[in-house]
C-alpha cells in the first residue's frame, strides 16, 4: 500500500482553485486502487494536509499524470504558500477498529 501527502500552507482561494480541486479529488478516485483519503487543517497556522492512499504505486503514478494535477502544479503559487509532498510505502496499520481506515487491509 502506498500514500501520497500534500502539505502546503493556504493563501487565497478562489472559485478556480475550488474547482480544480474537486476535479483533482475525482481523478484521484478513477485511479486504479484508489482507497481513500482524509485531510486536517491546523487553524492556527493554515496549514492543511492531505493524505490519498492506493493498493499500488500505478494509481498514483496515474494522479501525477492527469491533466487537472498538472494544471494545480503549474499554477500552485496563485493559491498556496509553499507545499511539500511526502510519498510512502505503508507496511503496517492499526488501531481498535471503532472506525474504518484506508489502510484497515494491512490489519492483522
């Protein structure tokens, strides 16, 4: 299992950055062995993170490649204010299962 986090620090939204999130959100979902995503949001900093996770690397080789994520890379300085992504093998998951998770397969 793989997961991609997008890290950045907000600036001004505006429709166009809604939109083309959304769309990214949607490619993201097509790909192949897409299993979810969440996101947090530090209020006191503005600082917001998103974590997508797949079965294999393909789906996310597949969201790098999607016209809607290249189109938000080359225009990422309009909206944020620096960003850093963070790609992952996942070995292991856990937890006490009160809530389900992208990563509940890797429990054993």
């Amino acid at each position: 299992m793989y997961s991609a986090t997008f890290i950045f620090d907000k600036k001004q939204f505006d429709a166009e950055f809604y939109a083309l999130d959304k769309g990214i959100a949607e490619a993201a979902k097509n790909t192949t062995g897409y299993l979810g995503e969440e996101a947090w949001e530090n209020t006191e900093t503005g600082r917001v993170s998103t974590v997508y996770y797949w079965e294999t690397m393909d789906g996310l080789q597949e969201l790098m490649k999607h016209p809607k994520h290249l189109e938000a890379k080359a225009a990422q300085a309009k909206w944020l204010d620096g960003y850093h992504v963070v790609i992952a093998q996942i070995l292991h998951a856990y937890g006490d299962g009160t809530f389900a998770h992208p990563t509940d397969s890797l429990k054993s």
